[in-house]
C-alpha cells in the first residue's frame, strides 16, 4: 500500500512541477513577441484491478504544447504584410505628394512667371528688356522642370536602396527559416512531442518575413515549412534556402529588379507577382505612382517646349529672320532589352505631342520584320505582328540596321526625360520671334471697293526657320505676292510660289486665301482693278502679332488629346498623385485596425494572462505541497510496515 501510495504521490508531485515550471514560462515570455502560451495536458494513469475493483494509479502528464491556431495566426500575418505594404507606398507617395502640390516650389509658379514675361513682351515687342525677361523666365521654367525631375529621380533611387536591403533582409529570414527546419526535424527525433518554443520561433521568422513580401507556407508531413513567393517561385525548400538578388532590370537598367538564384541560374521575377510587405509596396509604388508622375511631368515639358517651338517658328525675330526653336525638346528613350542578340536599332519621334500620354511601352519583335507594341499603363495591344514604321499614341516607331530576332524587346519610354533634357535654345533676346512674318496691305489711294484683307498668318504645320531641316519652300513667305481683282467676282494672284500665278480665282467674302505657307481672308466687296499685297514684314520690330499668339498657347487645349492646356495636364498629374496619397492612406488605416482586430483575436487565445497564469501558480503550488504531505505518509506508512517485522 505504501509503495502505491507512494508511486501516486511521486507522478502527482511530477505533474504539479512540471505544471509549476509551464506556469513559470509562460509569465516570463508574457512580453516576448510571437510566444504563444502552453499548457501541461494530463490524464488518469490507468487503474489498476484488484479483486472485484479497480484502485487508481495516479496521474500521468500527456503532454506540454503551445495553444495554437493556425487560422488565426494566418490571419495576423496576412493583415500585416498587406499593412506593411501600405505604410511604406504612403511613405513614398507622400514626398511626390508634397513636392508636386507645393504651392511655392511646384511647377505652377513657374508657368504662370514664363508666360506672364511673354504677355509683358507681347504689350511692347521692341523692348530688349522685356525680351530678356521671357528668356529669364523661360530658364527659370526649365529650371523648375529639371529640379522637380531631379527630386523624382533621388525618389527613385532611394527605391532603389530600399529594395536592395529588403532583399538582403528576406534572405536573412529565409536562411533561418531553412535552419529552423532542420532544428526542429532533429527536435522530434524518435518522438511524437512538438518543441513549442522553435515553432513559436519560426512562425515569427515566417510573420517577419511577411513584413518584408507576402509569402505562402505548405507544411510538410515531417513539419518542415517550405515558403513560397510571387506566383510560387520556392524562398525556403525543406532545410534549404533559396536566395533573392537586386540587380538591374533587363528592360530598364537604372532601377533595380528583383530574381531568384537556383543553382548557377537566375530567374527574374515579375514585379507585379511580388505582393505584399516591404517589398512588395516599392514596387508597388514604382510601378504604380513614381512613374506614372515623372512621366505626367515629362510629358508637360514634352508638349510645352514643342508646342512652343511650333508657334515660335511661325513667326520672325528683330533681325528679321524666321523663328527657330525657342527650347531643346527632349527624345523618346528607347531601351534595348539587355537578352537581346541582334543589332537592330529601334528608334522612335514625336508625330503629335498632342496625342503622346503618359504610358510607357513594350515593342516586341515577332520574327520576320513585324512587332508587336503593349501600352504597359493598360497593357493594350495597340498594333500586332505589323511591319514599322508605325504611328500611334502621338510616336512614329521605326527600325533600322540588321533584323531583329523573334523574342526581342525594347522599353519605350516617351516622356521619362521630357523635365530633365528640357532646356531654352537661344540666348540672344534678339532671336525671340515676336513679330509675324509677313504683313497685308490694301493699294488705299488706288482700290475703289470696299474690301479689305486680314493681318494674315502663317498657316500652323508649315516651319518657317530657314536651316537645313526645312525645305526651300519655306523661304517663299519671304517672296511678295500681288491679289488683283480682274472682275467683282474674280481675282488673280500673281508673284513667286508654288501654284503661282492662281488665275481666275472665284472671290466669296470671308473665305481664306492660302499660298506660300500663309493665309488671309478678304471681306467686303472689291472694284475690278482694286489691288491687296502680301510680303515679308520688313522692319517689324513693333509687330506683336506672333508674341500674342505664344502668350495664347497658356490657355491653349494641347495636351492629352487636345483636351488639357499646360497647367491643366500638370494638374492632373497632382490630383492623380494626391487622390492616391488619400487612397493609400485610408486604406492603410483600415488595414492598421484590421491588424489589431486580428491580434486581438490572436492573443486571445494564445497570449498570456498574467491573472490567469498567476492563479495556476498557486494552484500548482497547492498541488504540489499536497503531494509532498502524500510522498510523507507513504514514507511513514512505508517505515510502519517495516517496523512490523522487528
């Protein structure tokens, strides 16, 4: 009796003591993050029968494990990867945020002071100060551009950066996952007992690493976790992990892309398949925000700088020559893909900065001289296995040099150094073609109708600067050409030009009269015999017609498909970029609280009480004083039994 007494005594003493030291280690990891609380599990030893009955034997301790569900912890990392997300896009997006909508260092100051210069030249075209002043605020225009594009690019290669250290951080947690594995599989060795601690340990690796990129776990039947990444490239295989590096991207070189090394392989990931955490939101934010806004902006250069060169051509400086350019436009970039084998040149120009938005694209070459052209900003597919030169979206694409292979690829980046190249062309303030070219006049002594003509201009389209990439032709507004009405209802127009002399022209009041890359309209009700002439302007220098007609280009629709003037395309650049700011940041709120949310759920279950944990302390401690008084009368029954026999 004393002996099963005793053994009773002895297993209730074990219980307690382990039942005391769980207790022990729960309150002393209440504080440690990703420790989740354990629990002794005991049961009834089995009876022992004697006679007719059974006598019990005590307790037995089943088990120790950690109160655990998988749903539940699954549901806190997932809610914080998509949060770590957010906060680093909302990070990023605000400094583009506050850069493009400051009211003192954005562009809208700059557009208003260049263009208010050109309304002050237009009030007194003679000044060479006032001039002087458009050229001031035309630098300080190109100026504001190139500083904002130079922000974008710091932005960028703070991206940069971060993606190199949030991969070097993911392998970390990888190699010690992998290692976890193998600790664990030793661990369990021979038994059917689960080492709560290393598995509290690695499913904080595994919540970690979802801060840095989403990642999906397949548990093994041995316990091993193999993680998963983008659209299921293997991270952490069984006790081997697989590593991640930033390098330069194939397309585009100067921002880094994401690969997975297997073996002497690298396999590059698609940035749109790696979701979630740190990572995840800067590629996110790249590829969504960061360039979509610095192309927005290039695209304003883009158009400003053309748009204005095109009216400036078409009028004439104090010198009397014809406009030139007035500001350097920058060119479409075009990026071979770093695998292609072929010496094909691909090259690209703007056929109507009207119709060029804010996309990048994608030429693939099909074999056999076609392509194939995506528009990445919604992956259209706007021309298929065609042959080049094509035009579309404002760009004339052609190609040149050897033939392309079938596979080859180029990035085409219309606008990304429109605010970076951007520049004014001319220093002289001579040079700025304020005055129009030619000038309109009546025979007043001689005419004895009563028609007039216009001031005339110069027809849009048709350059007019004499230089080499501009055909002879164009000298013809510089030629005089004579109207002379043969007849109330007939004209001839007789000079230099080509379709000239026009005989028997059929006169209608108002409608326009085109030679020579200019056109005038006459009114009213010429006399035979009366006389109108067209020639160049020759000391103009007070002639404004041209400076109106570039201070007009302010409130002009020339941009995204002759729909948005200058401000109003920088504008929706900064709504686009401040509505998701707004987006990004609310919804980042919702995900903060949903994270909470499910925490809470989490340490609900498997955090510690310290008031619970607590009264398990003393219930332990009563037990195991209980058992000891027991350990002591099995001893004195025990020392009894023995004294019978003296």
């Amino acid at each position: 009796m004393g002996n099963s007494i005793y053994g009773i005594g002895l297993r209730a003493l074990n219980a307690a003591q382990i039942g005391l030291t769980t207790t022990g280690h729960n309150i002393s990891n209440a504080n440690t993050v990703g420790f989740h609380r354990q629990e002794m599990f005991q049961s009834t030893n089995n009876p022992q029968a004697i006679g007719g009955y059974f006598v019990g034997q005590g307790v037995t301790v089943d088990t120790v494990k950690r109160i655990y569900n998988q749903f539940l912890d699954n549901q806190v990392t997932q809610a914080q990867t998509q949060s770590s997300a957010l906060d680093v896009y909302l990070n990023q997006i605000k400094q583009v945020d506050n850069m493009l909508a400051d009211a003192s260092a954005g562009l809208s100051p700059a557009l208003q002071d260049f263009f208010a210069s050109v309304n002050g030249m237009s009030a007194d075209p003679a000044s060479i100060p006032s001039r002087q002043s458009v050229l001031s605020g035309a630098q300080g225009l190109a100026g504001r551009f190139q500083l904002l594009n130079d922000r974008f690019q710091q932005i960028r290669d703070g991206v940069n950066g971060q993606i190199a250290s949030s991969v070097g951080v993911i392998n970390s947690f990888a190699q010690q996952i992998a290692n976890l594995n193998q600790r664990i599989m030793f661990a369990r060795s021979g038994t059917d007992a689960a080492p709560s601690d290393l598995l509290d340990q690695r499913d904080q690796l595994v919540a970690d690493l979802n801060k840095e990129i989403k990642v999906s776990v397949v548990q093994q039947t041995g316990g091993d976790f193999n993680v998963f990444i983008g659209s299921g490239q293997p991270l952490v295989v069984g006790q081997q992990a697989f590593a991640l590096s930033a390098q330069p991207g194939k397309e585009d070189p100067s921002q880094l892309d994401v690969a997975l090394t297997s073996g002497s392989s690298t396999i590059p990931l698609m940035s749109s398949s790696l979701q979630g955490g740190n990572l995840g939101g800067l590629l996110a934010f790249r590829r969504e925000s960061l360039d979509s806004a610095q192309n927005g902006l290039g695209r304003v250069a883009i158009g400003l700088a053309q748009t204005y060169n095109d009216q400036h051509q078409l009028g004439q400086d104090l010198n009397g020559a014809l406009g030139g350019n007035f500001f350097n436009v920058a060119s479409p970039k075009v990026l071979p893909n770093s695998n292609n084998t072929s010496a094909a040149v691909i090259a690209t120009s703007f056929s109507d900065v009207s119709a060029v938005t804010t996309s990048d694209y994608r030429l693939q070459a099909n074999g056999a001289g076609n392509y194939t052209l995506t528009r990445l900003s919604d992956n259209a597919t706007l021309f298929s296995a065609a042959a080049l030169p094509q035009t579309v979206d404002g760009l004339t694409i052609s190609a040149s040099g050897a033939a392309s292979v079938a596979g080859e690829s180029w990035l085409i980046q219309p606008t990304r150094n429109g605010a970076r190249d951007i520049g004014v062309a001319i220093t002289d303030p001579s040079k700025i073609a304020a005055a129009a070219p030619i000038r309109t006049s009546a025979a007043v002594m001689s005419n004895t109708g009563t028609g007039t003509i216009s001031a005339g201009s110069v027809n849009t389209g048709t350059p007019v600067t004499p230089n080499p990439v501009h055909p002879s032709t164009d000298l013809n507004l510089q030629q005089p050409v004579t109207i002379t009405f043969t007849a109330a209802g007939t004209f001839n127009v007789t000079g230099v030009g080509v379709g000239l002399p026009a005989l028997g022209q059929v006169y209608t009041s108002g409608n326009p009269i085109s030679f020579n890359g200019w056109t005038v309209s006459l009114s009213g009700a010429p006399a035979t015999g009366d006389i109108f002439t067209v020639e160049s302007n020759v000391g103009g220098k007070s002639d404004n017609r041209n400076a109106q007609l570039l201070s007009a280009l302010q409130t002009k629709d020339t941009l995204a498909g002759s729909t948005a003037t200058f401000q109003g395309a920088y504008s929706q650049v900064v709504s686009a970029v401040g509505n998701k700011t707004r987006e990004v940041e609310v919804t980042g709120k919702a995900q903060s609280n949903l994270v909470a949310q499910s925490q809470l759920a989490q340490q609900s279950l498997s955090g510690v009480n310290l008031d619970e944990e607590a009264a398990n302390l003393m219930r332990y401690q009563q037990a195991y004083q209980a058992s000891g008084k027991m350990l002591e009368i099995a001893s004195t029954l025990f020392e009894t039994i023995l004294n019978l026999g003296r």
